[in-house]
C-alpha cells in the first residue's frame, strides 16, 4: 500500500500510512528509517515542520542516514531564511563523517551561507582550511575536478571582494578568466570573474585603466553570455577611447550584432552602416548584416540593394552564395514571388554543377509548393533526386533526400497520381528517428481513409499482405511493415504484428530488442534485498538502506561511490554487470543523463524496426520519463503536453540538468537568458538569476511557461513550435507565412536555419515515440499494446 502510493506520487495517502506505522509499532517505524521516509515525503507536500520533526528524529539516532538528514535540515533552514541555524546543521555535518557524500557538498555550501551572512573572513577560512587542489592550468579542459575547482576559487574571489581586499580578488579573478577551459565559449565562471572585475573597476579608488584588450576580453565574456548590455559597455570603451586600435571596427561591429540578437534592428542597421566603410575584414560581414537587418525591417529595397553590393564587391568571398540566396527570400517576402523564381533560376544558372545550384533549385520549389503549382513543383524536385550536395542541417536553406522525397509524394498526391504518391511515401524508410518517415506514414493513412484513393491504397495493401506471407524473411519483413503504414484496422494490424513477431523471433538482431530484457540476477537482489549492515563499506550500507526505501535518487551516488571506492583511477572502467545496475539505479532516480551512459548503444537499434514492439525495459531507458511530477505540475495545468517537453528536454539537453550549450543555454531545457528573463517576467518572478535554469523544477516550470506561449502563437503546430523554440518565433512566423500553409509537409521545408530545421525534425520525432510509448499522464502503454499483438 505504502510503495504503491509513492510509486503513484500520492504522498498524502504515503504520509498516512507512515504515521499508521509510528503509532502502532513505533519500534519498526525507527528500525527501518522510515522516519526519514517520512520527512522525504512532506517535503514534497511542502510540509516544512513536519519534515524538521521526522528528520530530528534521524539525526537524534545513530541512524545510517543521519549524514542526509543533516544535509536535508541545513537546506529546509536555509529556506527559511535562517542562515545561523543552516551552518550549525552543516558543522555538524561535516564534523560526522569527512567521507560523506553530503559532507562533500557541505564544504562549498557552508562557505556561501557565510558569504551569503555577509562574513567574508570566515567564508575565506572555510574555503582555504579545505581540502588542497591543484592549480588549474590555463585553457584546462572541462571536468567535473576542473569545474569543482574553478567554482571555489570563483567563491574565494568574491568572498575577499567582499572582505575589502581588492588585490586578492583581483588576482583571482584574472587567473580565473586566464584559466578558462574554452575561450570561445566562456563559461559560468569566467562571467562571474568579467562581473567581479568590473565591480572593482567601479570604484574610483580601485579602478583600473584598462587596454583595448583587455574591454574586449571582458566585452567577449559577457556577449557570449547574452549580457548584451555590458559587452557594449566594453565595446564602446574601445570605440570612443582606441579610435586607432584594431579592434575598434570590430568592435562596433559587435556592437550591432548584439543589438540584432536582441532584435533592435533599427539600432542594429546604424551600427553595420557605420563599418562598412572601415577595416575591410569588418566590412563585408557589416554590408551582409545590413542587409538582414533592412529585411527584418521590412524595407526590402535597401535589403536587396546591399546584397547586390556584396556582390558587386566580394565576388570571391565564401558567402557569396548566401547573397545571391537571400534575395530569393527578401523577394519573397517582399510578395514578389515571380521575381523571386527569375532570381532562383539565374542563380542555377550562375552556379551550375555547384552546391548553390541544388539550393536554388530547392528554393525554386518551396515558391511552387507555396503557390499549390503543383506540377511546376515536382518538375522542380525530380532535378534534385540523386544529388548528394543538398546540404543538409549543416547549410542554411539546405534539405535532405528524405525532404525531397516527401515533397515529391505529396506534389504526386496533390496531382492525384495515387499510386506514385504512394509509392513515393513507401520509399521513404519510418522509424524511431525517421521524421519524413513519420510523415509520410501519416499521409499514407491519410489516403486510405480517402474516397478518392481507398481503392487504390487498399490494392496496394493487398499486394503488400500476400508478400508479407512469403517466404523470404527479409522481403516478409519489409512488407508487412509496409503494410502496417496503409492500414488502421485492428484485425489486419494484428495479423502483420504477428508475422512480424515470427520476423523478429528468427533474427538474433531483431528479436534482442523485443524479447523482455529481464533485470539481471545481481541487479534484481540489490532491488530487493533488505538493507544488512557493511562495517566496510559505508557507502554501500547506506546505498541499501536508501534502496530499500526506495529512494533511487540518493541511493544511486551512494551506490556509485561504493562501486569506485576501491579503483585505483578514475580511469578504470566499471564491470559490465555493476555499470548495468548502476545504470537501473540512475534510471529510477530521475537521472535518465547517467543512465543513457549505459545504454547509449540501444539508440542504434535497427532503423526499420517497429518501435510499438519494442520490449518495454528499453523503450523506457531509449525513451525515459524522469521529472515525472514536475512535468504533470507544470506542464499540464498549461495545456502543454508534457509528452513534448520531454521530446524538446531529450534533444536539448539529453535531460542533463547542468549542462551549457555552446550559446550559452543553462539547463534542462536551454534557455538563453534573454528568453529566460522573458518568461521570468511573464511568471512575475522579479528576483530570477540565470544559475536558477540548473535546477530542474525551474528549467521545466519555465519550459511548460514558454512553449504555452508558442503554442499561442502557433496553435495546435507542433512542429512550428519546435522550430520557434530553437530559430525564435519571429522567424518560425516568417517562414510560415512564406508557406501559406499550415501542413508540415509545406511549411516545414521552409524554415531556412538548417539547424532549427534539424532540431524541430528530432524534436518531433522524440514526441511521435513518446505519444506511442505513454500516455498524456506519462504512464507507460507499451505493455498493454503489445499485449494486443502477443
């Protein structure tokens, strides 16, 4: 009873249960820890007391766990505003065991609440009086040993700015910005070291002069960190007081690309105007950004007209492609659309045999596409069938096979050419990751339930079912999968499962993948096993006794520290068998980033098997749900299918917490900060700091927040939402209204960002597995569909 309520996230009923227990055999309640059980619980109530009094009752023990319920206390203190109180619970703490996990964790903590107390000197001496640690060598890589370090020294720069010695924090965070492991890509850190020495620099007694250099090391941090209002601080440093140096034009050019990215493109423009006419090496970009810029604008005449001077200018150059391309799109825009098809037509002409000529061609067809000259349109794409240089995700405006394909198929169904358009769709392959593939599976159904078509699909059914009954097991396969794409009847489907079943069962790749993957036998005793005492191995003692109450979260580290304990390095790889089960482990405490580690090799199933048959045990580590109630919090009560948070969660951050990406997105779900402040405006938190995108509840509160407002603006269009999230909505809204359309099949070929393009395609193809795997409570249906089919 107890289990299941907590298993069903029904902590009330958990509570009522544990306290049965108390009261009526107060001996076993102790023995078992599930006092501390019980003070996990209320703290998801948001019972506060009533967690202090059950995780009191641990402390006051010698219990296994009272290392983590000292660290549970010091955090509900810290809640509370009372800082003194936290600290007493974190003396305590480390003082009980130095080897502890929570210890570990207490160190760092216990010097911020001192810095928090406004007592630098004593956060000095805790950070000083720890454990010793290696310098960190300049342009070091990235690591969690590295990342460690660089936070405690980051945490000592500001705890002496704090204190008043100037020199001190100065020289810590110099060697902080010096030690940067990516100077392209600026970390955390490297932001907090750029923001202390400008506080330094702030007051007049410890200002420092600084060199052209070194406002545009700062103004570098900071614009790659989207603090667009400080880098320019630093490049107007440079522009009004190094009027000679080499960074100056490049300086104003930064500056109106930060105004671009904060869409200011009126601001934008005078800035890209001004370079054109200085450093040569600055100039070209700044007549390319102007004339995006004027196309933002909407003042598609001074648009066209820069491109044409780049053209005229720096015929040579490698982005002279792009110039030529995007008049194209200004054309368009602009409502010229014959013009834009004369100016596609004499790029293909200028560059025949190349690269731009495929995208040319391509542009040439979204035109038709967007007018429904349907036959225009396919005598468009059949000139790029077999060209290898469509460019892909890599080039902007660039496409795949698999897009041409299925924009071939459905000219050839618009046509009414039924069986080339089915034929068509067949030839484009479905699978996990198969986004044309899903699309296409969705036309052919589509075409069944058709009047017009029915007799044509139901032929080629026909044909497909009596294939399928051969006796070639590949060619069997791949009919019935075939015909499994033109049908919806249940009794058809079952009897095409079940060939595919005998399929599956005769080949040793296929049948791993749907046979039942048992928990393996060391696994299954870890699991079920009641906790026995190790004098040997602490970790271990207290890994049994959180697993036994099912606490995967803190069980999983503990577990994982007892495993490596007697490794001689890091280095040294784990046994297949203890890896497998600390990856369970992970999986079931909402770490579905360190469990994917070990099952990183499941995601190359074979492409064309049928995701419904996948056993459940993978398609949930393939396909995981962890932050389950978060997402029900969060997500639902928006209208927001948590479903798709997940398919956006799986692509961005492969459900890692704290990662950042490489555009300085934070978190789960990759918010930059100028959407994060956005959506933290639009949640009335004023008091928001970028560092909160780390912790999960925050990144998917903010998520569930954001993708409500895209779907505003993009109702029920999933996949516009996707590309929206990643490309920005005034983009998405550009490219569909360049589609005229509200079809994927139409819209979709025409988001010009080969990356937003590629990620909405993943993202959608994440959500297509996620509808077919749970349900809209993220709870698992694989079991009862297979069910039907077994």
């Amino acid at each position: 009873m107890l289990r299941q309520a907590l298993k069903a996230g029904d902590y009330g009923s958990a509570v009522r249960e544990l306290r049965s227990i108390e009261a009526a055999r107060p001996e076993v309640f102790a023995a078992n820890d599930l006092d501390y059980l019980l003070g996990r619980t209320l703290e998801k109530l948001g019972d506060s007391a009533g967690a202090i009094e059950s995780f009191e009752s641990v402390r006051s023990r010698n219990s296994a766990l009272k290392d983590h319920a000292l660290w549970h206390l010091s955090a509900l203190a810290r809640s509370s505003g009372n800082l003194y109180l936290e600290r007493l619970y974190l003396n305590e703490l480390m003082s009980f065991e130095v080897d502890s996990l929570a210890a570990q964790a207490a160190r760092t903590r216990l010097a911020e609440s001192f810095l928090e107390s406004r007592d630098p000197e004593e956060a000095i001496r805790r950070i000083e009086s720890g454990p010793s640690q290696d310098p960190v060598p300049a342009n070091s890589k990235s690591g969690p040993n590295i990342d460690r370090e660089r936070k405690r020294l980051a945490l000592l720069a500001h705890s002496y700015l704090l204190a008043g010695n100037t020199a001190e924090a100065l020289n810590r965070f110099n060697a902080l910005l010096s030690s940067t492991p990516n100077t392209e890509q600026p970390d955390d850190i490297a932001l907090a070291a750029v923001r202390g020495l400008d506080a330094i620099d702030s007051v007049p007694s410890t200002a420092a002069v600084l060199t052209d250099d070194e406002h545009f090391r700062r103004a570098s941090v900071y614009h790659f960190n989207r603090d667009f209002e400080n880098a320019r601080t630093h490049y107007s440093a440079i522009v009004d007081q190094f009027d000679s140096s080499p960074l100056a034009s490049q300086s104003a050019f930064q500056i109106g690309r930060t105004f671009a990215q904060e869409g200011n493109f009126v601001d934008a423009v005078k800035w890209f105007e001004r370079e054109q006419a200085g450093d040569p090496a600055v100039a070209k970009d700044a007549l390319l950004q102007a004339a995006s810029a004027y196309a933002r604008l909407r003042k598609y005449h001074e648009s066209i007209v820069r491109y044409q001077s780049f053209i005229q200018n720096y015929p040579n150059d490698e982005s002279i492609d792009r110039a030529y391309l995007n008049i194209v799109d200004v054309l368009r825009d602009e409502g010229e659309e014959t013009a834009a098809i004369q100016q596609a037509q004499k790029i293909q002409e200028t560059f025949r045999g190349k690269q731009t000529e495929a995208l040319a061609i391509f542009s040439e067809a979204r035109i038709y596409f967007a007018r429904s000259e349907w036959q225009d349109a396919l005598a468009a794409l059949e000139k790029l069938a077999g060209r290898n240089d469509l460019g892909g995700a890599t080039v902007p405006g660039g496409t795949t096979a698999a897009e041409v394909a299925c924009m071939r198929a459905y000219a050839f169904e618009q046509l009414g050419r039924f069986a080339e358009a089915i034929g068509a769709y067949l030839s484009i392959p479905d699978g996990m990751n198969e986004y044309y593939g899903g699309l296409a599976t969705a036309r052919l159904k589509s075409l069944a339930a058709q009047p017009a078509s029915k007799p044509v699909v139901d032929t080629k059914l026909d044909e497909l079912i009596a294939a399928s009954r051969g006796s070639d097991p590949i060619a069997q396969r791949r009919a019935a999968l075939d015909a499994l794409r033109l049908t919806s009847s249940e009794e058809t489907r079952r009897s095409l499962f079940t060939t595919l079943a005998h399929s599956y069962a005769r080949s040793p790749e296929y049948n791993k993948w749907v046979k039942a993957a048992p928990l393996d036998a060391a696994t299954r005793e870890i699991l079920t096993k009641p906790p026995q005492g190790r004098p040997d191995d602490r970790h271990r003692t207290i890994a049994d006794e959180l697993l036994y109450l099912g606490l995967f979260d803190e069980a999983a580290p503990e577990f994982e520290a007892s495993m490596i304990s007697d490794l001689k390095t890091s280095s040294q790889r784990l046994p297949a068998n203890s890896a497998y089960t600390l990856a369970v482990l992970y999986q079931k405490g909402d770490r579905a980033d360190r469990a994917s580690a070990f099952f990183r090799q499941l995601w190359s199933s074979p492409a064309d098997i049928q995701p419904e048959m996948l056993a459940p045990e993978y398609a949930n580590f393939i396909y995981p749900v962890p932050y389950k109630e978060m997402l029900l919090k969060y997500a639902v009560p928006r209208g927001v299918d948590p479903r798709f948070l997940l398919s956006i969660i799986r692509q961005e951050s492969g459900f890692r917490p704290n990662v950042k990406s490489g555009a300085a997105a934070r978190g789960l779900m990759q918010f930059i900060s100028t959407t994060a402040e956005q959506t933290a405006r639009s949640l009335g938190r004023d008091d928001f700091h970028d560092d909160e995108l780390y912790d999960p509840s925050v990144s998917i509160l903010f998520g569930s927040q954001y993708v409500q407002q895209l779907f505003t603006f993009f109702p029920q269009l999933p996949d516009a939402v996707a590309a929206s999230y990643n490309g920005g909505e005034d983009n998405m809204k550009r490219w569909l209204s360049r589609s005229r359309s509200r079809v994927p099949e139409r819209y979709v070929p025409e988001i010009a960002f080969g990356q937003s393009k590629d990620y909405a395609q993943r993202v959608m193809s994440n959500y297509r597995m996620y509808e077919m795997l749970y349900d809209e409570r993220l709870e698992s249906k694989t079991p009862a569909f297979l069910g039907r089919y077994r």
